[in-house]
C-alpha cells in the first residue's frame, strides 16, 4: 500500500470558521477516494491562523520560527495540497497570501493543488479564477480543474448541499488522480543541499 500525504492549509480567520469547514470536506473526500484506490493517506493540517505571526516575521527577517518551519514543510513535502482561503475585498486574504509568499522558490513545482474559497456572495467565486489559479500557476503547481467556491447558501446546517457536494467530489477525485500519477514525495527539499558538484560550478575547466 502506497502512502501518500495530503497537507490541508486554511486560512479561515475565525472559529469556528466556514473556511476551515469546506478545507475538512474537501480533504476527507479527496482522502477517502485515494484510500479507495488502494492508498494509505495521512493529512497533515496547516491552520494559517495559528502561524500569523511567524508568517509575518519570517516576510521582515528571512527566517521561519520552529513552528512555521513545520508548516511550511508539511506543505512542500506533501503529495498534494488543498488550499482553502476566505475571499476579502475580491481575492484572497493576506494571511494566504503571506504564507505562500514564504514558501521557497520553486518548493511547489509539480505539485498537485485543489483551490478552494469562501465568501459571503457567490459572485466572489470569480476570485479563484483571477487570483488563486494564476498564483499556484506561477509558482508552477498543478491546479486541478475544479475549483470550489461556497457560499453561505451551500450549506445546510452546517454541511455541504447537493450542488456543493458533487463539486467537491469532482475536485476531490481530479487531486486523486494527479497524486496517483506521481511517485510518492520524499518529504521537503533541502534548501541548503547542493544540486551541483564542483566541476558544473566551475563551468567544467580544470583550475
């Protein structure tokens, strides 16, 4: 059986938060389709609100905290993502934005990404398409084709309707197919290891 891991990161400013709400569903769904393909799953829940501090000393000082390190590397070193964020004044919140601004250059390549968000109307749901997509795309991560928006009028007490529901089972099951057609992650990338040796740095002359 294969293990795979999906990190979950919300950035839901409230509690409880509807933001956070739609990140659970989405992670369960898309978790319980990989353990239906014969996969061992582990999600590893990265609460943004929890790290908003650390997010906006690491933007002042270049450094992570202990604890923001952690969560940095159970996104970079996961299989696949789901990135849920509440939408403010047309886009995403700047908690969402801050903590993948302190993401390592290219840390997100190739991996696999369902985008998700909240918001008071459904005419912000346009939000994914203008702001999210094109983030993850310049960070060179693979956006899965559903996006999934919901609105206050998705829910019914407290869970997903009809229309929702088969929206997050749709993206749930395109992350599913994305993971299953990559090798499973070695976990984060060392920003310190050396990717060249001696003779590529000296540009292959003798010295």
């Amino acid at each position: 059986m294969t293990r795979r891991t999906l990190a979950v990161v919300s950035a839901g400013l409230s509690q409880p938060s509807s933001t956070r709400l739609l990140a659970d569903q989405l992670a369960a769904a898309a978790r319980d389709e990989l353990v239906r393909r014969g996969h061992e799953v582990e999600l590893r829940i990265v609460e943004l609100r929890d790290h908003a501090h650390d997010v906006t000393n690491n933007l002042l000082t270049g450094f992570p905290s202990a604890p923001l390190r952690e969560a940095l590397d159970a996104v970079t070193g996961a299989d696949g993502i789901v990135a849920v964020t509440p939408i403010f004044t047309g886009s995403y919140n700047g908690l969402f934005k801050s903590f993948f601004d302190v993401v390592e250059s290219g840390a997100l390549v190739d991996r696999p990404v369902l985008i998700a968000a909240t918001g008071g109307t459904a005419r912000h749901s346009l939000a994914l398409e203008h702001a999210l997509r094109p983030m993850f795309s310049y960070l060179r991560a693979v956006v899965v084709p559903t996006a999934v928006f919901a609105a206050p009028e998705d829910w019914s007490g407290g869970t997903a309707d009809g229309a929702l529901r088969g929206r997050i089972q749709r993206a749930a099951g395109e992350l599913a197919d994305q993971v299953e057609r990559r090798p499973p992650s070695t976990g984060p990338a060392d920003p310190f290891a050396l990717t060249t040796d001696f003779a590529q740095l000296l540009g292959g002359r003798d010295r």
